[in-house]
C-alpha cells in the first residue's frame, strides 16, 4: 500500500473535465518510470487494463469478430477489481452497439450473425431493425449517435464518447485513492488525453493544409501564374 502514497502524488492532476485539457501534465516517458515504482504484476495489470480499453490485441489480427468478443471476455475474467472491470466492460458494451449502428448503416440486413460485448447483443439482433435495438432506455443517446453515424459525424460522435468514459474513469480515481484502480484510472484518461490531443493537432494541421490549398487555388485563378508553393511549417517559399 505505501508505495501508492509515493505514486499518487508524483502524478500530476488531469482536468475534471475532458473540454479543459489544453496538453498533457507529464510525458509518456516520464509517467511510464513512474509507474516502474509498482510490483510487476501490478504493472501487468495496467497493461490488460489498457489494451482492452483501446481494444488492442496481440497475435492474430485476422480474428473474427466472434473471436475478438471472446478475447475481449478471457480479458476481462482476468481483471480482479470489480469497479474497474465494470468501466472497461462498459466501454467494450457502447462500441459494441455504435458498432452494430455502423454494420447496419453500411447495408447489413439482420442482425442474427452480430458479433458484439455485453448482456445486451441478443436485444441487438432480435430488434435490428429498430433504430436504437429497443435499447433506448438504456443507452439514451442512441438516436443521437444514429443521427450523428448518418451525417458522417463520427468524430463529434468519439468526442462524446471519450468524454463521458473521462467522467467515469475520474469517479473511479476519486472513489479508490491511493489504490491501484485509481492509478489504472488515471492511467486510462491519460491515453484518453493523448488521442485527444493527437486528434486535434492533425485536425489543425489538415484544416490548415486545405485553407493554403484553397488560397493558393484562389490566386492562381486570379493572375493566370503558377502558384508560389508554401512550407506550412517554415511558411518559406519553394
């Protein structure tokens, strides 16, 4: 137990809320030789924990849908901290149905041969052809992320969706101090901020790239010359 009095607060805080991160309190270097402090199965532990949470695997990635829920199930079994368990079951369970949503948009017709995580496939293949799998009470922003699916909207739709795995990972942090589910916690909404600002600077950079190609465009029209081609990142001319 002591040597999560000495972690914890070697761990700088992330923001409350996930709209607020501006860049992240501590490098993957530096957090990963923090970490190095803890027993090595507990480093294990934050190993499953993570890769189940980004829905990674080793080995064979030619895996069937089938096989990957099944890996997904073995995965969890072997995670003893039932709060924790319950966080990362849950993840798996809201991809499953965005996934279902997705199969369905891209022309499946039924629903008989899903493959997905969580007590609540079999609703999903009996309703398929509902707009929320008769799942509207349980998962009530389903019409919204069908809507959202359907406009091509899918980064609005993992914003959403990361921001509210931010708020329960955070309740979980909180709820077990100086434990390790609260540094499996924190561990899980840093890789939550990385994404997130690993998205943001390519979306920065792509929407820059098409404003100089649409200026650029613009002014090759106007005068009739060969546009001065720009480095976006020393905005020196070639």
């Amino acid at each position: 137990m002591s040597v999560y009095y000495t972690l914890i607060p070697a761990l700088p805080a992330l923001p409350v809320q996930l709209e607020q991160l501006k860049e992240l309190p501590i490098s993957i270097l530096q957090l990963e030789r923090r970490l190095g402090m803890l027993p090595e199965e507990d480093r294990d532990l934050l190993v499953r924990a993570l890769r189940l949470f980004q829905r990674e695997r080793s080995g064979d990635e030619a895996f069937s849908d089938r096989d990957e829920v099944l890996h997904w199930e073995q995965e969890l079994a072997s995670i003893p901290y039932k709060s924790l368990r319950a966080v990362l079951a849950e993840n798996l369970e809201w991809r499953s149905v965005i996934a279902a949503q997705r199969y369905r948009l891209a022309g499946q017709q039924e629903g008989s041969s899903f493959e997905g995580y969580g007590k609540h496939v079999w609703m999903i293949r009996r309703d398929w052809q509902q707009p929320d799998f008769g799942l509207g009470r349980q998962y009530p922003w389903l019409v919204e992320s069908l809507s959202q699916l359907k406009q091509g909207q899918g980064v609005e739709l993992e914003q959403q969706i990361l921001a509210r795995l931010w708020r329960k990972l955070r309740m979980l942090e909180q709820s077990h101090p100086f434990s390790l589910i609260a540094v499996a916690a924190y561990r899980l909404r840093w890789s939550i901020a990385e994404y997130r600002l690993r998205w943001q600077a390519k979306a920065a950079q792509q929407n820059f790239s098409q404003l100089v190609d649409r200026a650029l465009s613009g002014a090759t029209q106007d005068d009739g010359m060969d546009p001065v081609r720009i480095d976006p990142v020393t905005e020196a001319d070639r």
